[in-house]
C-alpha cells in the first residue's frame, strides 16, 4: 500500500467522541481543538491531528486531544472557523513578487487623498529622481472620490521623483517628465501604440492609454529591480498571500516576465524559504519561435518536475503569439498553435489559455477540439481563463472535452463597463458559475492578481456570492450564484484539481496535505457583504505554521529577514518586533464593501515597510 495512504490508518474516528488508532502510532506534531472545520465530506468536526506535513485525524476536540503525546503542540482555536488551504488558480505571483518591495500599493485603499498620501510617504525614503510606481491592483471606483489621480496630485506629492501609474491594462499615468526619462517623447514608434489624452483645452493631461501589449511594454521601460529586491519582493509577497490564507497558487505567466525572471523563484526554493505551494507554466518567450523554445525548455524540464513546493505545470498563459490577446487569428496563426498542441499531447503536457471573450472563442476551441480528435485531451487537463461571459454552448464544449474553466472577478473592478457595453441582460449571466458546475466542468478560482485585480481571494469569494461590483452595483442573477460552500470548494479543491493535486490537497480530509487557514470571520456565517474583509489568523503550510498573528503570533515558524519597518527606525534582522510588524502584511489587502476598515495597513516601498492607518 502507498505509504500516504497506509498512513491514514494510523489514526481513525471511532465513535462520537474519541479519536484513537487502531495500532500504536506516534503521536502527532500539532492538534488543532475547539473550532469550527468546514470539512467537504463528512461530520462536522471541532479538530484535527497533523503529522508528519499530512491530516492524521479529524474529530471532536476530546477524541483529538487523546491522540496528544509530549510533544505535541497543542492549538486552542477559540472557537474560530478552520478552512482547507486557499489556492489561486491564476494569479502572477512570480512576476508581482519581483517588484513588490519596490513599488507603491494601492489595493484596498478607500480614498484618493491616503492613495497620494502613499505616494508622498514612499517619496521621503526613495532616492531623489527615481521611480514611485503603481503597476496596478486598483480602480478609481474604489475611491470614494470615484476619480484617478492628476498629473498635478502627483507633483505635489512628489515633486522630486519620477512616477507611474498604471490602471489595469488600459492606461498609464506618468509625472511631467515622465515621458522623457523613459524615452518615448517626441518618438514616432510609441505616438503610433499609445494615445495622449488631453484636456479640454487640448492640453495633454499624462495619461497615455493603449492595447494590452502597448502598456506592457511601457512597464518594461522602467527600471529592473536588484536580485537582492526580486529576492526580498518574492518572500514578501508570498508571506502576504499567506496573510490571506493563500496556500498554494498556480502561476501562468504571461507580459512582463522571462525566463530569468524565474531565478528568484528558484533560489528561494532552494534556501527552503518557500512560504506556499507554486505551480507554474510558461509562456511563449519569443513569437514565431513558440515550438522551438518549448522544445528547447523543456528538455530537462518534464511535466510535473519539482516537489510538493514547486513544480512545472505546463505551458501557457500565453502558447502561440498569434492567439494571445488576439480575437481575429489569421488560419496560419490557428495552424502554429495547432502544431504546438500535438507536441505538447506528445509531450503529456498540460496546457492553460488566456481568452477573454465569448463570441470569438470558436477560434480557440475549434484548434483544440482538432487536436483532441486525434489524441483525447482530457486526461492532460487543460483549462481556459477568463471567459466571463462564457455561453452555454461554450461551456458544453469545455465540458466535452475535459478542459477547465478558471475564473476570476475581473467584473469586480470592471463590472460597470461591461454593464454600459452589453447591458443588463447579459451582465446577470456573467460569469455563468453555477451553471457551470450544474454542468460538473471542473472550474478553479482565483484573482489575476496583480496588475488587473488586488490578489484578496475573500473579495473573489465575495463577488462569487453576491456578484456584485467594488461600487456595490448587482450584476450576476441569484440563478448564477453559487453557495458558499460551492465557492470555497471552487477556490481549494477545484483549483487543485488543475495541477492533478484534488485528492492531495484543497480539503480538510485524513491523508491530505495539512494546508489551512484560521480565519478571523466566519466564512460560513458573517454577512456576505463582510467576507471581503476577512483575514487569516494563522495559516499552515504541510503542517508548519507559514503565517500567525493575534493570538497566535507567538507560533510563527518562519523566520523573517531583511525588513525594515518604518522610516524612521531600524529593528534587527529577524527580531521579534520585525517578525510582528510584518506579519500584520495581512491587512493590505482586507477591505469590507461599507470602506470602513479600522485597522492597521502595510505600505511596503523601496524595501521598507510603513505602518499607516486606514481612515
């Protein structure tokens, strides 16, 4: 018998009110008693019993706390909910975390005035004449002075740096001599992909908008971070996620990231520095040679390479150039991706699409199902993002074919658009979630984090069930709607099921992965509209506490290194008051829809960590 499975039977529930094995085992490194466990699949429990990284037992808190031996550590939970580890299935982690300690963030902030003030407060420690950047994660909508900044709020906030800042994929905003230091003024190529927007009296007013490849390819004109920022940005971000009970996260690469971006990464896995588990796949690095470079990369990178921590999984977002972002592929553009799929089929290579809109999706699935008529895909399970206004017969083609559909609430900051551009009718069917698990198509949750969306999975999960916008505007009819359950499930095990991980890990469940989140609310019971702002209290990782605050701070097993907190002290690497600054990096990103948060906030700049207030 596989020895994961063997293990299993070390311990098992007897009874109502014990919890004993049925040989003598050892006794486990961790209990959990008191809570409240959302098991999928079984009785309602109170706690549970960790060894070695795995789920050893689920009970009620007398029958676990018998299993106790010495040494175990022993977690009273206080009565507080118990969720299966959250995984986001498409979110760029790998590439926010390369510059995530150098930028600004505006997720989460409720006013226009503390977004400047961020900016202001991040020009007191950068040096005289660098960048203040804001890559995206925000939408003037959440302002409650529903407006973007001006070229003007940003001189005076910095007046003595440069500043960019992007709104999703759509536009950039940049300081008076912004242009000039990057090098498009007065440049002919760049007048012919971005449009200058001017005022009323035709004055340009900073914005520059653009296609997606357009804005991506002014980022990459800023400044590159050190290895030592990638390598700070990646742990941060990751501890962030971790403060939102994010255990896991498929990565799919896509714009502004190569190949050796991915160095990071690895270096921090190797150091065992890792904080969540990371599935990622690449993009095609370069058009017209997409199958070349595959080849060429994944010589010594088979499918499922890595551990339980990192692995490969696969290519995409971006497989073939000519259908990326692109609703008109021309029939050769079809025919290369056609000859990517056979080798990636005979390569036993999963596969991940980026495709935004419904009506132009023949073109993508019409390739696919070509492929799968020679060689049946569904076992390499391939998935497409996005698509919110999928139509049944779409999903119906997902479904016949065994490829999944991960979505995420684009519509959360982009709803109101989509409203004005389809109306009414069409917004309440968007994105179709509950027909399509009537359909049982394997569907993941996640965010797209972080340029396009804050990477919160509680406000993805609120939007989930109320559909509703950042501005409070319904959309999604309550037919769509899926029950909280559903949507927790959509965001744990449906997200696992895409790197072959449902049965590993995504559930509170003898023999998984012992990946969970101590929430500060009751998912299960707290008012929808406040479930956006819930937070992780503690949050474990195979069985090692990645992430504590509150009550439970005191248990953190991940050292903290290279941080400063404030501008104004330094405290020693790894100190204890180091070790709780950061870990209120929970609070970033945790909003309520009413914008009155009461809690502390982390502005992380330039490496620096800024304890601020939220109004």
């Amino acid at each position: 018998m596989h020895a994961c499975v063997a293990a299993v039977f070390l311990f098992a529930l007897v009874g109502t009110g014990t919890a004993r094995s049925q040989v003598q085992a050892p006794a486990p490194d961790t209990i959990l008693v008191n809570g409240k466990l959302v098991v999928y699949d079984g009785a309602p429990a109170q706690a549970l019993a960790v060894r070695d990284g795995r789920i050893a037992a689920i009970g009620d808190s007398s029958g676990i706390r018998a299993l106790a031996g010495p040494s175990t550590r022993v977690i009273d939970l206080g009565g507080r909910t118990v969720i299966p580890g959250l995984i986001d299935s498409h979110i760029h982690a790998i590439r926010a975390g390369l510059s995530y300690t150098t930028e600004v963030h505006w997720s989460g902030v409720r006013t226009l005035k503390e977004a400047l003030d961020r900016i202001r407060a991040a020009a007191r420690t950068a040096p005289q004449g660098s960048w203040l950047v804001v890559a995206g994660g925000w939408t003037d909508r959440q302002f409650r002075e529903d407006r973007p900044p001006t070229q003007a709020e940003l001189a005076a906030a910095a007046p003595d740096h440069h500043v960019y800042i992007q709104l999703l994929y759509i536009k950039v905003l940049l300081d008076a001599g912004g242009a000039g230091a990057l090098g498009i003024a007065r440049n002919s190529e760049w007048a012919a992909r971005l449009t200058v927007e001017r005022d009323k009296d035709g004055k340009p007013t900073g914005w520059l908008s653009g296609d997606n490849r357009a804005i991506s390819d002014l980022y990459n004109l800023l400044p590159r971070p050190t290895l030592a920022q990638k390598l700070e940005g990646t742990r941060a971000f990751f501890r962030a996620l971790n403060a939102m009970g994010i255990t896991g996260v498929s990565d799919p690469g896509g714009y502004n990231i190569e190949i050796p971006d991915y160095q990071p990464l690895f270096q921090v896995w190797r150091e065992h520095g890792l904080t969540l588990r990371v599935r990622y796949s690449l993009s095609a690095p370069r058009r017209d040679r997409e199958l070349e470079d595959f080849k060429e990369l994944t010589q010594v990178l088979p499918m499922g390479f890595g551990d339980d921590w990192l692995r490969f999984n696969g290519i995409g977002e971006n497989v073939t150039w000519g259908l990326y972002n692109n609703d008109n592929p021309s029939d050769a553009q079809k025919e290369q991706l056609y000859e990517v799929l056979r080798w990636a089929v005979s390569r036993g290579m999963t596969a991940t699409f980026h495709w935004h809109n419904d009506r132009p999706v023949n073109h993508l699935l019409d390739v696919l199902a070509r492929v799968n008529a020679e060689t049946p895909i569904a076992k390499l399970r391939w998935s497409v993002a996005h698509l919110n206004d999928a139509s049944p017969e779409t999903l119906k083609r997902l479904k016949a074919m065994g490829v999944g559909w991960l979505v995420q609430n684009a519509f959360y900051f982009r709803g109101e658009a989509f409203l004005g551009q389809r109306g009414a009718d069409a917004a309440r069917l968007v994105p179709p979630l509950a027909s399509a698990l009537r359909l049982k198509l394997p569907v993941g949750g996640g965010t797209d984090a972080h340029r396009v969306m804050a990477p919160n999975p509680f406000v993805s999960l609120q939007w989930m069930l109320d559909g509703k916008t950042i501005s409070g505007v319904a959309m999604r009819a309550p037919p769509e709607l899926p029950t909280r359950i559903e949507a927790l499930r959509l965001y744990t095990q449906g997200s696992a099921w895409f790197s072959f991980e449902e049965n590993a890990r995504g559930a509170l469940a003898v023999g998984q992965l012992a990946d969970l989140a101590v929430l500060s609310r009751d998912y299960l019971s707290v008012p929808i509209e406040k479930i956006g702002g819930t937070i992780s209290l503690l949050t474990m990782v195979g069985g090692r506490i990645v992430y504590a605050d509150g009550p439970y701070a005191v248990l953190e097993e991940t050292p903290i290194s290279r941080l400063v907190l404030d501008s104004s002290s330094r405290w020693p690497t790894g100190s204890k008051r180091s070790q709780e600054g950061f870990g209120r990096l929970r609070r970033l990103f945790a909003f309520d829809n009413d914008g009155s948060p009461d809690h502390l906030t982390i502005l992380t700049t330039h490496g620096k960590v800024t304890v601020s207030k939220i109004f």
